[in-house]
C-alpha cells in the first residue's frame, strides 16, 4: 500500500500542482497528453509487465535472475523505441498541424522509457517477494517529484513539458537508490539457452494483452476523449480532477493485485486451482469491503475534499463524484476476476471482457456525453464498468469449472 501510495502520490502531485496552478485549458490539454502515455503504458504492460510477472513468479520462478536479466534489455529496447515514435509522431504532427499538439508531447518522448522502467523496476522487486524495496524506490520517486515540482514552480518553468522531466528526475532517483538490490550477477547460462522456446510461449500471452491494451483505451481513457470531442477541454479538466479524487480506490486495487497475481500464477503453475481459488475469494472480499468503504467516505467527504484539494476551482462539478466513486464499487471484483484469469493464463477472455466494455462506451456512452455533457460521460464510465465486471464473470466461471473438472478427471485416473 505504501508503495503504491507514494510511487503514484508522485503524478497526484503533478496533477494536483497543474490542476490549481493552471487555466483548465492548459491543465485538459496536459490530461490528454498523459493519455497518450497512459496508452503506452499499456502497451508496455502487454509487451512485458504482465508476461514478465505471470511467467516470473510461474513456469520461470527457478531461473528467476536468468529471466530478469533478458526482460530487463527487452524492457530497454522497447522504451527507446517507443522514445522513437512518440518523437517522430511529433516532428509530423508539427509539420501538418503545427497548433494541434502541446509541448507535453516531447517531455513524454524523451522520458517515456524512463518512465516505464520505473514500473518494471517495481515490479521486479514483487516477483522476488520484497514489496519494502519497491516502496523504498517510491519514496525517493516521490521525494524526488516534490522537490522537482518545488523548484520548477520557484523558477516559473512548471508546465505539461517540464513536469515529465520532473517525473523521469524521480525514476532516475530511485533507480539508482536500489540497484544493488536488483538480480544482475553473474549466471550460469543465457536463459534463451536454456529455453529455446520463450519468444513463442511470450508471444502467445502478450498478444491477447497487447490487443487488450487498445481495448481498455475505450473504456478507462476514451472517456476523456469523447469529452475533449463532443464538449471542451476545459471539460476534459474537470472530468480529470474529480476521478483524481476517486484514484485511491483504483491504486489500492492496483496494489493489491502486484501483491496477489504473483501468489495466483504459483498456485496455478503448480496446479494448486482449490488454494488459487480460495485466495481469490478472499482477495473479492477484502476488495469489495474497501470500495464499498471509500464510497462511504466519499458520499460523506466528497465535497470538502475536492473544495480543498483544488482550492474551489472545481466545486462545480463535485456533486458527480457520488455518481462516479461507484465505478470501482462495480469493477472491483471484476479486476480480482481479472488477476485470476492472467494467472490461469487466459489473457483472452480477459480481451473480449474489455471488448464488451468498449462497445458499451460506443453505444452508451458516446450518446449519454453528447446529450447530458459531463455528466453523460461519469454515467457512461459507470455503464462500461458494470460491463466489464459482468463479462469477466461468465469468464471466470466458464474457466475455472473447466479447471476443476480436469483436476476431478486427473486425481480419479
């Protein structure tokens, strides 16, 4: 919780510093920036964050120093390709629509491999159980970010460009703090060697969770563009800063799951599915009585919180948030449901739960933003999470009734 807490207080900080020190012109346009990035993010997940962990803490537990040293140079050339595309998209788009696209753009492109970096460091520390020094890495992150905004602020340079730079400062920082702690010694052997095979076995998960990574963009981050495309990004701003209000909720969720998939995808690569399952549920329970929980809270605190988090900039649009903390009320079990599937290496069905959310966003929500504005788009947000959630489950079940089965027909053979 700590880890998670500070590793993304950094961006609320960077958020929060734009939100009340910006016109809500600049600040929706920084929003739509880190979009983008969001969309690499994602990206980057499929290519290695998610193979890495369900594989890591799986199949490649026993030759775990052999497997980092490989995914941590993939992870490299992945982030200076995407360097690469993000600033030849750039130099384009300045060329046909020069006023079309922020400064933003090229802090992203020149941090964003940085910037994913700091998630695989993270992440490398949960597969070897040590969450202390993923928190460690945070603290200076956040440490670093701070001071980085103070000073940007004093020298009146803070915008959407320099504030990525002040982010990547931060990864860096922490980088650096725990590098000794990371599995680069010397092996045995290259672990291509020893597994021939690994590029094809990769390619089967990532590609469902590459395709996923598309996907999600229409249920998490379209929303901010259907808004940008049918009302302002003025609207885009405000939209942004009260679902920053609701983020707690969506990082204990992240949290917890860089705790739990890890432990999911040991049970199922040793065939334990009836202690997978019974970790599941108890993950579904703590999950549901923590959202049900900050939704409370919120309903109650909602309000003030936003009146002094943004200094009264956005008192107009906080009446929403009772609408819009029901979104991880509703997607909560379905994000453990999701974890579950990963670990049961079924990345597929997980894909077509975000198809059905995506088609609701397009169908529901798409009508709802263009006919009630703001409000139409924390509705459909709510509508495409119940659709998630829902489709996860016929998911869930089908598989782990077939998983039972075959472990029925196993022990009577």
């Amino acid at each position: 919780m700590a880890d998670q807490a500070l590793s993304v207080g950094g961006m609320f900080l960077v958020n929060l510093v734009l939100a009340r020190t910006q016109t809500k012109e600049e600040y929706g346009m920084f929003v739509l920036s880190y979009s983008a990035l969001t969309f690499l993010i994602g990206l980057h997940n499929a290519a290695i964050l998610e193979p890495f962990t369900v594989y890591g803490s799986g199949r490649y537990r026993s030759r775990f120093a052999e497997y980092f040293q490989l995914m941590f140079w993939s992870n490299a050339v992945l982030g200076l390709l995407l360097t690469a595309l993000v600033l030849g998209v750039y130099a384009a788009g300045r060329w046909i629509a020069p006023p079309l696209l922020p400064r933003a753009i090229v802090g992203m492109g020149l941090t964003v491999g940085i910037l994913l970096s700091g998630a695989f460091l993270r992440r490398t520390f949960y597969l070897q159980r040590r969450a202390d020094l993923a928190a460690a890495a945070s603290l200076v992150f956040f440490v670093t970010v701070g001071c980085g905004l103070g000073l940007a602020a004093k020298a009146q340079v803070l915008n959407g460009f320099s504030v990525f730079l002040v982010l990547a400062a931060g990864w860096l920082a922490a980088g650096l703090s725990v590098a000794g702690k990371l599995p680069f010694g010397k092996t045995r052997q290259s672990f291509l060697d020893g597994e021939p095979d690994h590029w094809r076995e990769h390619w089967k998960y990532a590609r469902w969770v590459l395709v996923t990574a598309f996907v999600f963009q229409l249920t998490g981050q379209g929303y901010y563009w259907l808004v940008a495309g049918f009302l302002s990004v003025r609207d885009v701003a405000e939209l942004k800063a009260i679902t920053l209000v609701v983020a707690p909720a969506d990082q204990i969720l992240i949290a917890l799951n860089y705790l739990v998939l890890p432990l999911l995808s040991a049970h199922y690569a040793a065939k334990r599915i009836g202690p997978l399952l019974s970790a599941w549920k108890w993950y579904a329970i703590a999950i549901a009585a923590v959202t049900l929980s900050f939704f409370l809270f919120i309903r109650a605190f909602g309000k003030p919180l936003t009146h002094l988090l943004y200094g009264g900039r956005y008192d107009d649009v906080a009446p929403l948030l009772t609408i819009l903390v029901l979104v991880p009320v509703v997607m909560g079990v379905g994000h453990t449901m999701n974890a579950a599937l990963k670990a049961a290496e079924s990345p597929k069905l997980v894909f077509w739960a975000y198809v059905g959310s995506g088609v609701v966003t397009f169908l529901v929500g798409v009508p709802l933003v263009a006919r009630f504005g703001l409000r139409g788009a924390v509705y459909g947000m709510l509508f495409s999470g119940v659709s998630f959630t829902a489709a996860m489950a016929v998911g869930f079940g089908i598989t782990f009734r077939r998983e039972l089965r075959q472990q029925e027909a196993a022990a009577a053979g």
